[in-house]
C-alpha cells in the first residue's frame, strides 16, 4: 500500500481506521506512516498524525524508538498544523517514555496545557500525558496540579474541565500521599 496516496485518497473515519490497521500490521508499515507524518507536505503530515493517534493508542510500545523524532514534532513552529501536536499529545497518554526522554515529554505536556491558544483537544491529551509522567515524581506532580487548577480558572471549555475531574483527583492523591506525616 502507498500510504501517502491513501492518506490523500479519501479522509474519513473507515479510511482512518483502515489506514491505523495498515500501520499497526507491521514496524515497517508504521515506518512509512512516519515518514510522511515527519516528511511530508502539509496536508499530508496532517492526516497522517490522525493515523499516528491512533496507532499509539494501539501499539504504543512500537513508538518508543521514535519518541525523539515525535517530541520535536511537538514543538510549535510556524505553519504547523495543530494535528501534529494533538497525535503526539494523544500518543504519549499511552506510551511508556524512557527516563532519558520524560523531562522533554513533561516539558512539552505542560507547556500544550498552558498555552491558552492551543486547541482544546490537544490541552486535553497534555493534561493525561503529563498526569502520567508526573506520577512517579510528586514534585512534578505538585507543578502540574497547581498549572492544571490555573488553566482551569481561565478555561470554561467543558471538555478541559471534565478531563481535569478525572486527573486532578489522582494528582491530589499522590500530593498528599508524599506529605510528611
């Protein structure tokens, strides 16, 4: 399959879902997949990061190589499509990040979350994916939740706050679990 023809073909959810099979079939299919997501034109690396979503929500340990390559798509740039960036948020929910890359993962996370300008879905899949890599550590945990409550203050997107309800708990569990008793 040329993945590149395909993507441009036809965008709609069947030719998504059988595009994120094709990718998640083998390595080199997703290899292919990620040349475009990081070579390609515009429009083509936008609706290969649709794909790339959801393939990291289906084969996550297969992104973990590829975290480096992922984390500098994420950085805003000119004339990026906000897709870019939602695909990585959306995928680092679910991917294992090594300890090398968690500081750089975090970072991006939060500052997604922050930025008052960036769509709501991708503040959305930064609010989890930093809430998971927070965990282990209860400083980073401390940062997030009190970045979290701001966002929330400034926010009334109802999808950002229904996120919030589900992560800020956890958050505020391992907060009090590591003050001294």
């Amino acid at each position: 399959m040329n993945i590149r023809a395909e993507l441009l073909r036809e965008h709609s959810a069947r030719q998504t879902k059988r595009l994120t099979d094709y990718a998640c079939s083998h390595p080199a299919c997703l290899a292919e997949l990620l040349q475009v997501f990081w070579y390609g034109e515009p429009r083509e690396r936008q609706l290969a990061a649709d794909v790339l979503g959801w393939v990291g929500q289906q084969r996550p340990h297969w992104l973990v190589p590829h975290l480096p390559g992922l984390l500098a798509a994420a950085q805003p740039g000119p004339g990026q499509h906000p897709a870019v960036r939602r695909s990585v948020a959306r995928v680092l929910q679910f991917v294992s990040v090594p300890e090398e890359w968690q500081a750089l993962a975090f970072d991006t996370c939060l500052g997604m979350l922050q930025s008052p300008a960036e769509p709501v879905a991708i503040r959305v899949y930064a609010l989890s994916a930093a809430a998971r890599l927070a965990a282990p550590y209860p400083e980073l945990t401390s940062e997030l939740l009190a970045a979290a409550e701001t966002v929330l203050n400034t926010t009334r997107s109802a999808a950002l706050h229904s996120r919030a309800a589900r992560e800020l708990p956890k958050l505020r569990s391992i907060v009090r679990e590591d003050l001294p008793g």
